[in-house]
C-alpha cells in the first residue's frame, strides 16, 4: 500500500505540476500575451509540459532518497511576455498567483469529496491530491526567485526597495538553496494548517 501510495502521489505531483504551469499560461493569454499559446503551450498536454529533470528525474530521485517520505516536483516554465500584459506591474504578479490558485482550486475541490464521501480507499487517494496540491501552492508562494511569490514580492514592493529586487534576483540560487536545506521546515505545519481547512480533519495526515 505504501508503494501504491508513493507511486499515485508521484503521478499527482507530475499533473499537479502541469496544472500548474497551465494556469500560469492561461492567465498571460487573458491578460493579452500570447505567447504561451503561441509555443504551443495553452495545453493540459503532459508531453508540452515535461521537463526530463524536474517532472520525471527529480521526484524518483527524492522518492528513492527519502523512503517514500518526501517528493516534489515541477513542470517546463510558462514563457510569457510581461511587456505584453495588461496592469502593469501587477500583469506578471496575476500571472504568478494563477499556477498556486489551481492548486488550491484543485486542493478545495478534492478536499470537498474527502469531507461529504463516506471514508474509504478513494477518499484516502483524494486527500493526497489535496496534500500535493497545498504543498505545490505552499511551496510555490515563498517569495524568492524564480518561485511564485517572488513575483507577488516584486509587485507590492516600492521603487525605494529596488535594491531588495535585484540583491534576490542576482543571488537567487543561493538563497533558494539555503531555504531548501535550512528554513522549508517552516512550511511544514504552514502546509498542514491549510490541508487541515480543506479536508476538515478527516484526512490521513
């Protein structure tokens, strides 16, 4: 069961992933850059979505190294245009909040059939979507470069902080690292406080 549970978990993140970058594309193409589309990837198609490291490599590789305890994954980044946006600064912010909310879309939607379904095997898949898909969002939030949040960070920032700006863009990598290795435990009870709202405490977790 547990190989199972791993294994479906796998196969969640990878399509949570997609979803994910969907969005993002979907959101540019509304606020008026096509370029998502264009490159032929307003689709929900995994081929146009995989990348061979982050979706496929990655997620085994933690998969294996953890015990079946810790995995994640990501898809080939949206390209977008922010030149080509509407709203000005706030274009590649709402393009940014679309790939978290489809998540969380996805997370309220399986976490309501968790809730309203009498518990069984099914319901007990369904919360693992749910958990996929708040750790995707939660994840994806922290504000630091080339995550999510960074872009929502970058939006509500005064031009006074513009030196904030380019000191997390140049130093990114590194920064990233850092709170991978030393602070993504803060996202743990973060992650479950919000699983926990959407499945009402009847999850496995």
């Amino acid at each position: 069961m547990m190989i199972l549970s791993s294994l479906f978990f796998l196969v969640v993140i990878i399509v949570s992933a997609i979803m994910h970058e969907y969005a993002h594309g979907w959101m540019a193409d509304r606020l008026g850059d096509p370029t998502a589309r264009l490159a032929g990837r307003l689709t929900l198609n995994p081929i146009a979505h995989i990348d061979p490291m982050g979706t496929i490599f990655m997620p085994l590789i933690l998969l294996f190294v953890s015990g079946g305890s810790f995995m994640f994954a990501f898809a080939k980044p949206v390209p977008f245009n922010p030149y080509n946006l509407r709203n000005g600064k706030w274009g590649p912010a709402y393009v940014a909040l679309a790939g978290p909310l489809s998540n969380l879309l996805l997370a309220a939607v399986f976490g309501a059939l968790v809730r309203f379904l009498p518990f069984s095997v099914l319901t007990s898949f369904f919360s693992l979507i749910v958990y996929a898909n708040v750790l995707l969002a939660t994840f994806n939030l922290v504000p630091i470069p080339p995550l999510d949040g960074s872009k929502v960070l970058f939006a509500v920032l005064p031009p006074s902080y513009s030196h904030v700006v380019v000191f997390l863009e140049r130093y990114s990598l590194i920064i990233l690292l850092a709170f991978l290795f030393f602070g993504a435990s803060v996202l743990s009870p973060i992650t479950m406080a919000v699983y926990s709202f959407f499945v009402g405490g009847v999850g496995l977790f």
